[in-house]
C-alpha cells in the first residue's frame, strides 16, 4: 500500500518522474498547500521498490511492503 501525505508534500513530482512502474499521476483536487498532490493510480504495478520514498525529499510518501494478496 502506496500513502501520500497530503500536509508534508510539496508537489515536485520526483515520485511521478522516478517510479520506474509509473504508478503515479497528478491528482485532479487541489492539496492543502495548493498543489496537485501525486496520487497513486496503478498501485497493483508497483513493485515496492521504496524509489519514490526514497527520492522524495519532504518524506511524504510511505510505502508498506505487505502484500496483502488473498
């Protein structure tokens, strides 16, 4: 599971650019800081590899290496 802080990011875009799945694309709704927050779109493409976590310099996203496939 892919989570996007809303109050920590800034809209730079270095997860929609970095995710090698391109799970990622901008959202239509306006943040609280007044940016489109990257929202996860293609979540069962991700791979849980942490690069957007990890690229992301305000730590505004969190990915939980779970699988919870039944």
């Amino acid at each position: 599971m892919i989570t996007v802080n809303e109050n920590l990011c800034k809209g730079c875009n270095l997860c929609t650019e970095f995710c090698p799945q391109k799970v990622y694309k901008e959202s239509e709704k306006l943040g609280k800081k007044g940016i489109h927050v990257p929202v996860p779109v293609d979540e069962e493409k991700c791979k849980k590899c942490g690069l957007c976590a990890l690229m992301c310099p305000d730590q505004a996203i969190r990915v939980d290496e779970e699988d919870n496939d039944e």
